[in-house]
C-alpha cells in the first residue's frame, strides 16, 4: 500500500498534501452530500483527488470561468464540472421521463439554469460545484442500477463515467452492461480509493 503511494504521488506533478488539505476542507460538505444521495464518500474525494492532480492547475483559476463565459465548454471549480456536464445534469434531474432522473425533489434543488452566466455562477460556488459532483456520480448508479448493474462500490467504473460522461461522441449512450472497462481517469481514481492518500479525509 505504501509502495502505491509513493508511486502515485511521484506520477503527479503537484504535491498530495495540498489537496488533502484542500479535501479536508471541504469535506463536510462532501459527507453530508454523499450521505443524501447515497455515494460512498471516499469514491467522491477519489474522484476529486484525481481530477485536481492530473487536470487542474493554477491556470484553470485563471482561465476556465473567462473561457466559459466567452463560449467555451471549460472544467469550472472545486471538482472540476464542464459547463455542458452541468446543463446535461439539470435537464435529467428535471426530466421524470429520463432513466437518470432521480426524482422531483432533487430536481428542485438543481433546477435549470435560464442563462449561461447563472449556470457559471452556481459552478463557481465550492458547496454547489460539490453537489452537482455527487449527484452525476447518484445518477450514473442509478441508471446502472435500474439495468441491473451495481456499480456503486466500483469507484474505478464511476470515475471513468464521470470522465467520459454518459454518451459517446457520436450521440449514442454508453449503455450499461455486465463487462465495463475503465479508463486511464478511472483506473487512476482506482489507485488512489485503494491507497492511503486520502487517509486525512477517509482513513
């Protein structure tokens, strides 16, 4: 296990500590969430770790809101969500016909943005970036589920969909199924759920 940190923690290009730090700052918020929607925490902080270790860097605060409210489907906040990600969430939450919806009160609670700049505005809040977060990763185990398909202690699979999103580029949906595969974003939130470097906010 230690062996596996070190070699994760030397394939990323910023320092561990920090973003436990950062974790663990937030990590009621991301409790609390997870317990509502019934994510298994440590998948999230996993996802989160990994997310900020290999696609986030000073520059995403620099650029990514100035980038997205130019047009461009940018990665915004704490857990790193594309804007398009965001509209794809609240338009399934508010659909009751959509096999990831996930019922009327939640789509209250992430009802659809009108504009652009208001679906910007909610990103950039750390609590709610969290949120939609946990609720892609709800959704994603309940369509699964509703296939037949527990896939809600696989944080390798869950990491890989919420890395590659629901669809495929040429529109089709990556149906759910019995043999999924994981991708280089999934198989590293693997590592790190298995390993001890989130052992600040999940020992």
């Amino acid at each position: 296990m230690k062996f596996l940190a070190f070699i994760l923690i030397f394939a990323f290009p910023w320092g561990s500590a920090d973003t436990e730090e950062v974790l663990l700052s937030k990590s009621s918020v991301i409790i609390k969430t997870c317990e509502e929607f019934n994510v298994d925490p440590r998948t999230i902080f996993s996802v989160i770790y990994t997310e900020r270790m290999l696609n986030y860097d000073w520059k995403d605060d620099a650029l990514d809101v100035i980038l997205a409210i130019n047009g461009k489907n940018s990665s915004i906040g704490f857990c790193q969500i594309k804007l398009h990600t965001a509209y794809w969430i609240e338009r399934n939450l508010n659909n009751p016909l959509s096999p990831y919806y996930l019922g009327k009160e939640t789509g209250k609670r992430f009802p659809k943005s009108r504009y652009r700049d208001e679906l910007i505005g909610k990103l950039k809040a750390v609590d709610l970036n969290i949120q939609y977060a946990v609720v892609y990763i709800a959704m994603f185990q309940r369509r699964w589920g509703g296939m037949g398909f527990d896939i809600s202690e696989n944080p390798g699979i869950l990491g890989t969909l919420y890395s590659t999103g629901a669809y495929k580029k040429d529109g089709s949906e990556r149906t759910p199924h019995s043999s999924p595969k994981m991708n280089y974003f999934g198989k590293r939130v693997k590592e790190v759920y298995e390993s001890d470097l989130l052992k600040v906010v999940s020992p």
